[in-house]
C-alpha cells in the first residue's frame, strides 16, 4: 500500500482548492463551456436541461433547497482534455503517461479536511435532502449517479474505487448497481458469505481526473492512483464512521455500508451507458451512516443514456478508458501507432479506430488482432496515418474506397460482450469484427493511391520550360514551379509548341522531351 504521510497543521503544504470541482467549474466558465442557470429549478426539470446541452451546466438553485447541482461535467473530450492541460486528441496518451508517476498521500485531520467541514449523522444523514433527479422517464426512482466508491478489501488492504450509482430507496438507505464483475463485487460477496458488511465511502462532487481514476482498471492502490493521474499529492482523511480513506478536497462523501444479507432487493430500472434501459435486478442495500461535506459543496450529477451519447459522462470516460487499454495493445504488435480513438456516439465501448504506420507488410492486421483480443469493444478499424481517426467523413471516405469485404474483414465468435448490449438478445457471448482499411504494403507506393491534395508548386526552378524537360520528367505543378508561373495556361501554350520536338509523357502523366 502506497506510504501516507501527515501534512503540516495549517495545511500550507497543500493547495486543498487545487484538485476541487468548484474550481474546475470556474475555468469552464472562463472559457464559455459552462451554461448557469440563476433561476430556480424544479429537480423534474434538470434531466431535460442536461440532455439537450452541449455544456456543463451549473444549477445555483436546484429544488426546494436551493442547492447548488453540476451535471455534464466530463461531457465532452474537450472538458477532460482541459482537466489535464492537453489538447483533445492527446488525452489517452496524457493518462497513460501520468501513470508512471510516483503516488503521494497526505494525510489530514478532520479539522483540516474541508470535505469534513460539515458532518451529518443518525437522522441528519438524510439522502432526501440531496439535490438527487429522476434521470430517465422508466428508472425505478432518482438515482445519485456521479459517485466514485471508495472500499478496502479486508484480506489484503487494498484500495478499491469504482463508479456505481445509488438509487434512492429512502432517507438512509439505497439500491446499488453490484451486478457486473468487479473487485468490489467479489470482495462483497465473500464479507457476504462471512455475514459481514463492507464499509464504503461514496464521493459525490470532484474533479474530472478523479473520476478517470475511478473508471481505470489497473493492478495497484487505486486511491494512490488518483495521485499518480493528478501529478501531485492527493489529500486524504479518514471517515467518520468507518476507517476508509477518501479524498480530502472532494465536496461531499456519503457514508456507510453495505449490508450483510446479500442479493436481496429490487433495483432498477435505469437508463445505461449504451443508450438502453437496464432492467430490474436484485442487488445489495447501501446504508447510510454519516454524511460530510464542504460548506459551499456543490453536488454533482453525471449524464448516463439517451439517443446522444457523445454529450454524456459515461460515454467519454468509458471512450477514454478504451483508448487506454488499445495504446497498450499495440504496444507490442505496432512500431508506429498514431493515434486512437472510441467514438462516443458508440457508448465508448461498442467501436474503436485507430491508425498506424506500417513498417512490415501484415502489421495492421497482427494489430487488428490484437486490439479485438485484449480490448473489449465489439467493431475495430484499423486505418493508415493518412486517415485522421477522428474525422468520421475521412474514416467513412477510407471505408468505402479501401475496404473489400471477402479480403478485409475479421470476425470472431463466441467471445465475450458487455451484457448491455441489446443487440446480444439475452445471449451470453456474441461476435467481433475488425475491418482492415489500410493499404497492402506492396501497393502503398502507387502513385494513384495518393489522395489528391492543393497543389504546393515545390520544386526546382530553370531558365526555361525546355531547360526543366531536359532536366528529366515533370508534372505540370512542377513546370509551373519551375519556370516561376503563377498562372498555367501559358504552360500548357509552350507545350503545345514543343510537341514537334519530341514532347512526351509518361506513364505518371509526367511530361518530357524524347
């Protein structure tokens, strides 16, 4: 487990705002990616708002209460990029590059942590009182869905985090989603058979690269990961109720634990990150024991489902993580990969592009093999550089002009698939395909393989038209580089005169004197 040192008393040696959703909301702001509302708002009206914008939004005065409510906050690939200081295509390799980065806790007192600011418990502790919205006209009630979980597994230490929603089921207790493999299941489900309950810490309302930590899947610490993707120290402090540690500048930890008994209560259903309901399932009951929170904490809610999945939460950081895991892959089948990229509009997970400079005739297709064997995404298109990967009118111009399908097309079967996927039909596995849109190695070179672009009129310059024929074969771009011409029809009137002297061309279309 990653070492925890104490910080100074004051907290000087930390910038506790630095990491804090507020902050991150300000700088959208500043560059006119945040839409706030003023107005009050009507917590049945914010699904609607969220789903129809392009931009975070900020509530000021959400419900009855008047609480502040941030939703769409990582709803684009240009609001994560912005969370660590890149530019959009450069995100995946940014995260992959942090990772190697040496992790740092700090611990705080709870007299230092602002998270714990304002402590909650017994009847105080009240999920009733949250700015929590119904989301999608068929879930089974209001769901808290931008929760990153913070458990510890009994038997060996280890921090886990993972992002889960919480359906509200009353003022302290509340469905959670623990159906899909996970750490956190498996750990459940041994306390469970022990009959006992594992503690749990719910963040709701933090910085975006803490949420990139939550939806990784890396073999270590994964509280300590958020320090190594956050390139600085990560406060931290232990909860209230519970010997868990969360992070000390987040705007609100909910408390609690899960109970012992098991499978045992209905939850759903809910609009899923594919764009389709989930449906009823019986799941664990989260409990409530404490709730802590900055005095000015801003709650947060992530958009999920809906026919434009590019503008939710879930798709860009499921796309994001993707990508990860493909620059991985091909870190031993490719010499040259250039860019990747999951197409949002797909979920995050149901595609991905990406392209690469082939060296040796068959890398693309060892590379194609190896993204559809170690990456879980359904659709896999390999590309040369050419193609800028997320262009879709260049990739769809690629697919129809390089594409053959009795030569370029991959499928496997029988191998596993996200149990969202409607298109499964109940099955237990289903089928991939790769499609192979790069040139063979021994055609790359042809010249009417070369896609068409501005003339740049680069190239030698000559005394004369005939000087530059006699120099060897030209194109036209070239004559008129060579003989300074800024017009090319006196070009085409001097090789008409030249015609009797052996003009000639070649099989390149490239004019010369015989």
């Amino acid at each position: 487990m990653t070492a925890t040192t104490r910080a100074p008393a004051d907290g000087t040696a930390l910038d506790l705002d630095r990491f804090r959703l507020r902050r991150f909301l300000d700088e959208l702001a500043a560059e006119g990616e945040l839409d706030i509302r003023e107005e009050p708002v009507d917590l049945a009206d914010v699904a609607a708002i969220l789903q129809s914008s392009e931009k975070a939004v900020l509530f000021r005065q959400a419900g009855p209460e008047k609480q502040e409510l941030a939703g769409n906050v990582v709803g684009s690939r240009a609001r994560l990029a912005r969370a660590f200081g890149v530019p959009a295509a450069d995100v995946a390799r940014e995260v992959k590059r942090r990772l190697s980065n040496a992790p740092e806790l700090v611990e705080l007192t709870r007299a230092e942590a602002p998270v714990q600011e304002e402590v909650l418990e017994g009847d105080a502790a009240d999920l009733l009182t949250l700015p929590v919205h119904l989301q999608h006209g068929l879930d089974g009630a209001p769901y808290i869905s931008a929760t990153i979980d913070y458990t510890a597994d009994p038997a060996t230490g280890r921090r886990n985090c993972g992002m889960r929603r919480l359906m509200l089921r009353g003022p302290r207790t509340a469905g959670v989603d623990l159906i899909a493999p996970s750490d956190l299941r498996v750990m459940y489900m041994a306390a469970s058979a022990r009959g006992e309950r594992v503690p749990v810490a719910y963040v709701v309302g933090c910085h975006p690269i803490d949420m990139v930590s939550a939806v990784m899947k890396e073999p270590r610490d994964e509280l300590a990961l958020i320090s190594s993707l956050r390139g600085a120290p990560l406060p931290v402090v232990k909860c209230v109720t519970n010997d868990l540690m969360v992070p000390a500048d987040a705007e609100m930890v909910i408390e609690g634990y899960f109970h012992e008994a098991g499978y045992v209560e209905k939850e759903g259903p809910y609009g899923e990150y594919l764009g389709y309901y989930g449906g009823v399932k019986t799941n664990p009951v989260f409990h409530v024991t404490a709730i802590t929170r900055r005095r000015d904490a801003v709650f947060q809610t992530a958009t999920i489902s809906g026919n434009r999945m590019d503008l939710t939460d879930t798709s860009n950081l499921e796309a994001l993580r993707m990508e990860m895991a493909v620059w991985s892959a091909l870190e031993g089948v490719a010499r040259q990969p250039v860019a990747v990229y999951a197409p949002v509009s797909a979920g995050g997970s149901m595609s991905m592009r990406f392209s690469i400079r082939p060296t040796y005739p068959g890398e693309a297709r060892s590379a194609l093999y190896a993204v559809l064997g170690a990456v879980g995404v359904k659709n896999v298109f390999v590309m040369n550089e050419d193609i800028d990967v997320f262009d879709d009118k260049q990739v769809e111009w690629a697919f129809g002009t390089r594409f053959q399908a009795d030569r370029d097309l991959v499928i496997a079967t029988g191998v596993r698939l996200s149990p969202l996927d409607p298109s499964l039909h109940g099955a237990r596995t289903g089928a991939k395909a790769g499609y192979d849109l790069t040139w063979p190695m021994e055609h790359a070179d042809r010249w009417e393989l070369q896609t068409p672009a501005a003339p740049t009129y680069e190239g030698a310059r000559f005394d004369s038209l005939e000087a530059a024929l006699r120099d060897g074969p030209k194109r036209f771009e070239e004559l008129m580089a060579a003989t300074g011409s800024r017009d090319g029809r006196e070009i085409v009137r001097a090789l008409d005169g030249l015609r009797g002297q052996g003009l000639d061309r070649d099989d390149r279309g490239r004019y010369f004197l015989g």
